[in-house]
C-alpha cells in the first residue's frame, strides 16, 4: 500500500499565482487524514475481464462494480470506515445482457442500484431484497447513460442519442417509461436533475434545454451555438455550469437569457470537465460561487462565477489533459485524474497535496466516485481489479 505524503510546494504556486493576478486564500492548519491506496480482484477463480463501473452506496458501506462480462459484483461490510478489503461478503450477480454496459448508480436513499445496457435493458438490484428485476423500454431505445433524481428515490432518468425517458417508480417495476422528451436534433452529451420533476439536457445541437415532467416541450431554452458538452448544477445559487466543444466555460442564471459569466482559454487549455465548489466558506468568503474545470494542458483552474474572467487558483502537476475532476461529499478534498491516469487529492483547506498515484492506465470519463463520507474513492479501470484510495 501507498502511504500519503505532502508536496511542500504550495507556497510557490501561491506566489505564481499572485502574480498572475489570482487571489490568495487564508491558509488554516489541519490535519490531514493519511490515504492508502488498494486494489481488489473483482473476478472469480480464472476469470478475466474489466471493471467498467463503480459507486459507492451513499447510506451503507456497500460498493457496487460493474463488469465486463454482464455480472454486478455487490461488495458489503460492516462500517463504512473500514478499508474495504476488509469488508468480506462478495457476490456475483449475474445479468442476461446482450449488449454492452452503459452505467450504474444507486439512488439517493442507498436502497436501488441501477445498470443499464446499450440495448436499452436496465436491471434494477435492490439492497433489502437482494434480488434484481429486469425492465426494458419496449420502443427499444439505446441507452447511453442513467441519472437517478437527487430527491425522489423511485424517479431515475435515461438518454440515448437523441432522447430521454424518465422511469417512475421503480421499486414497482414499471412497464414503460413515465414520459418521453424527443426535444435535441444531434447527440444528447448531459443531463442534469434541478429538481423532482425538472432537469436539464444538452447536445451537439448548442441547445440547453429545461424539461418539466408532465409538459410536452421545453420551458426554457438557451442557445449557445457551439456543442454543449458538459453540465454541473447548483443547487444553492441556481446557476447552471456548462462546458462548450469551442472551450468555454459558462453560467447560466435561471432569470438571465444570457450567460451571467463566460471564461473562453486558448485552445490548448480547453476545459475538460466541471465542477461546483458548495461547502460553505471553507477555502474563500465567495466559495458558494467557486467551480473547478480540468483543463487540457494538465492544470486544474477555479473561477468566481460572480467575478471577472480571472482565475481565483491554477493548480498544475499532471502533465496530461484531465479526464475527471470531483469535489469529496465533506468538501475536504479535490480529486483530478489526468488522461494517463495519474491522480493528485488536493486539501481544499491549503491546496497542497495529500495523496498522489500514478495507476497507469488510460482514464475515461466520470470514473472518479466518492464514498464513505468523503473518505473512499473508487476508480473503475480496464482491468480485473478496482482501485480504492482510502482515509485511515
């Protein structure tokens, strides 16, 4: 196992930065939780293939990983602050799909886990029961990607290549989708939740689009003309973040028609992928309004969204383009994976570093996912294992 250590170079960059014109944080004295790094073999016996996906239960320690070869393999332990090679009861849960594995996720009470497959096939494992049931739009539409409502447990959505379908009440296995939005003319790239019956999508068409279940077109539009790629939302000021294919980063305020705040880099610091800073003023007084984008020349970079186009932070070590960026539930860490595979955990206390690895493979998109209260990371990957980096 890896031991955590600190880079002492925090201060320079915080010089660096100051004279690129970037503000300076209040610095405060913490002690850092010592992170290990881990990998679990997730096959059987001679058994070979690749973890495609992982999530973290949010109420139980339970780790869900989905695998190449159409199994879910359902990891359970006792506390969520043991190391979850510890946690020692494992089963295989064997899916009868035909097609490639898409996603997976569990609800936001812990009690549904979700998977879904190219075909259009989703299977739903519920933790009380332990058993799975199978349903499958009967129109046949692909699905790309899941996104289970934040605050309804039942309520989860679907995208394909043009389309979304929300699915209600899944605990009663539903026979058909609740409804269908057919709103994008090219592909669908994200979808986010606002509210129990409220999310937004957006496409290579430029348009980002508010739906509302039981309305039949969209409430309201914005046009950016450029594919929208990527969408993070918060809930605390409203405002919706988005990633544009010409590399912009924008917000968007539910009563402006325009973006409230646009940043455009030059093409080799092009952002990857967003998102919100919303744990109160721990790192900055503005912090509600702070979002954090990976950038193609390695950097991670946090902006003002209240504030002018300069950079607040430039955090660089990775040398590749980041894949994946995430903030810990607790707030307490930033994690950045670059294109190689090489992760960096930053304290949003100092912005110095905690933990660094380098997992030597390729990363893909979203694998970071958080668990244990901030303190568990699971990272999905092209191999027989699941690697964990974890608090002790």
């Amino acid at each position: 196992m890896l031991s955590s250590h600190t880079i002492n170079k925090a201060g320079k960059r915080e010089e660096d930065s100051e004279q690129r014109g970037c503000s300076s944080f209040k610095k405060k004295k913490v002690e850092y939780d010592q992170f290990v790094r881990n990998e679990i073999d997730c096959f059987q016996s001679e058994e070979n293939g690749s973890v495609y996906f992982s999530s973290f239960n949010p109420v139980w320690p339970i780790l869900g990983c989905g695998l190449s070869d159409g199994k879910v393999l359902i990891i359970e332990g006792k506390r969520q602050a043991d190391l979850v090679s510890t946690w020692e009861n494992k089963s295989w849960n064997k899916v009868n799909a035909m097609s490639a594995m898409t996603d997976l996720g569990w609800n936001m009470d812990g009690s549904l886990l979700l998977v879904a497959f190219l075909d259009g096939q989703i299977v739903l494992w519920n933790k009380n029961t332990k058993t799975s049931m199978e349903i499958k739009d009967p129109n046949g539409e692909q699905v790309w990607a899941i996104t289970w409502n934040p605050s309804l447990p039942t309520t989860f959505a679907t995208r394909s290549d043009q389309t979304v379908l929300v699915w209600d009440r899944a605990h009663n296995q539903p026979k058909a989708p609740k409804q269908r939005f057919t709103f994008h003319s090219s592909l669908l790239r994200d979808l986010v939740w606002i509210s129990d019956d409220q999310f937004f999508s957006c496409s290579d068409d430029g348009l980002i689009l508010l739906c509302q279940i039981g309305t039949e077109s969209p409430i309201r539009s914005f046009d950016h003309g450029d594919a929208v790629l990527s969408l993070s939302w918060n809930n605390t000021l409203n405002l919706l973040g988005c990633l544009s294919l010409n590399g912009s980063t924008m917000v968007w305020s539910m009563d402006k028609n325009e973006p409230i705040y646009l940043v455009k880099s030059e093409r080799m610091k092009r952002p990857t992928c967003l998102a919100w800073y919303l744990f109160g003023d721990s790192i900055a007084e503005s912090s509600w309004t702070l979002i954090a984008c990976g950038l193609e020349d390695g950097s991670v970079v946090l902006w003002d969204s209240c504030g002018n186009s300069d950079p607040v932070l430039s955090l660089l070590v990775q040398t590749n383009s980041i894949w994946d960026i995430s903030f810990s539930p607790d707030g307490m860490f930033l994690t950045s994976i670059d294109l190689q595979g090489n992760l960096v955990i930053w304290s949003t206390k100092t912005w110095q570093i905690v933990f660094q690895s380098n997992l030597s493979f390729r990363a893909s998109k979203r694998i970071l996912q958080w668990g244990g209260g901030g303190r568990k990371l699971a990272i999905a990957n092209p191999s027989e294992q699941i690697h964990l980096i974890e608090a002790v």
